[in-house]
C-alpha cells in the first residue's frame, strides 16, 4: 500500500482532490499534508478531511535530514507536490528518487521555471497570445520544472479569457488528470 505525503503551499485544491479520488481505495494510504505556510487553506482542508497536518519552516526544509526523517517516519512511499512553491532540495531528491510528482499549470518547458506558478503564468500565456496552454505532470528533478513529464493535457485560450478565466479551465484539467496520473505512476496502467 503507497503512503503518499502530500505538500502544498496554498489552497490546496487539488490536495482535496487527491485524497477524495484515493478515499475509496484501501491500496493508498495519505498519512500526512505538510505545509510551509501556517496560514494556508490546505490545513483547514487536511482537518475537514481528517488527515493530519503539519506546518514546518524553511530552516527545517532544507536543513539535511529534517524533513526527509519525518517523511521516513511516516513511511513516505511517494511525496506528491500539490501548488508546492519551494524548490526540492537534494536530500529529499536522493531519498525519494523517481518518487517525487509535481504539477504545473502550463505545457513545459514553456512557462516553467523560478517564479512562474499560478497567476504569473496564465498572465505570461496571455502576453504572449499562446492559442493553448494546459498543465504538465511531471516527476521533479534539481531543477524547476524539468523533470521527466508523466503526462500533459491541453486546453485552448480564448480571446476573452482573463488570467482567471484561464485558471479556471486549468484547475478544471489538474482535477481531472491529476489524481489519474498519480494512480498509473503508483500502480502502471494496469488497474485492477
């Protein structure tokens, strides 16, 4: 049974998501949602969903060991970045090799990188007049938004779409393909 440990920075919409799609399954377990900011959504979401939560600092995040002993406490199979916005350090990238999934709301390599998330992006896809944009699922190296993609979905920019009516559509995408891309990655494309 994969324990996945959840990470979120925000809302934490599509950590709801997840742990929804996962509830009826008894082959996943989410023992914890951390968090790096303690006035996050995502904490009062893990307490409706009756996960625990945790907030830790940036200290602990990149201090050797901190983090990557907690995950190992708590028998981390996958960690899985849900709006997560600090860059992995290389610790927890050698404990968890190939284990470690994120989600970005654009088509990489295009619109990735430090300091392109949320907002910044579906503004930089409508300065430049992109006729598509969409998410990428990927697995998470040492570098921002350049691991190994799982899977990308697309979704087309309107010419009356607003940097908020385009994150609509792409939440709308993340909630759908998300926790599907998470399920082959854990288990291979043959579901039983």
């Amino acid at each position: 049974m994969p324990n996945i440990v959840i990470l979120a920075s925000g809302s934490g919409s599509n950590a709801q998501r997840i742990a929804e799609f996962f509830s009826g399954d008894d082959r996943v377990h989410i023992p914890l949602i951390l968090s790096n900011n303690p006035r996050a959504y995502v904490l009062e979401r893990a307490q409706s969903l009756g996960i625990p939560a945790r907030v830790f600092s940036r200290e602990e995040f990149y201090a050797p060991g901190s983090i990557v002993s907690l995950l190992q406490e708590q028998n981390a199979d996958w960690i899985v970045l849900a709006g997560f916005l600090w860059k992995v350090p290389d610790a927890l990238l050698r404990a968890f090799p190939g284990r470690i999934i994120n989600i970005h709301p654009a088509l990489l390599p295009d619109y990735g990188g430090k300091g392109m998330y949320g907002h910044h992006v579906h503004e930089a896809v409508l300065r430049d007049g992109r006729p598509q944009s969409g998410i990428t699922i990927h697995y998470v190296n040492e570098q921002y938004d350049a691991g190994e993609v799982i899977l990308q979905a697309r979704c087309p920019v309107l010419p009356s779409d607003t940097p908020d009516s385009l994150a609509a559509r792409v939440h709308t995408l993340e909630y759908a393909f998300y926790p599907v891309a998470l399920q082959w990655c854990f288990f291979g494309s043959n579901q039983s």
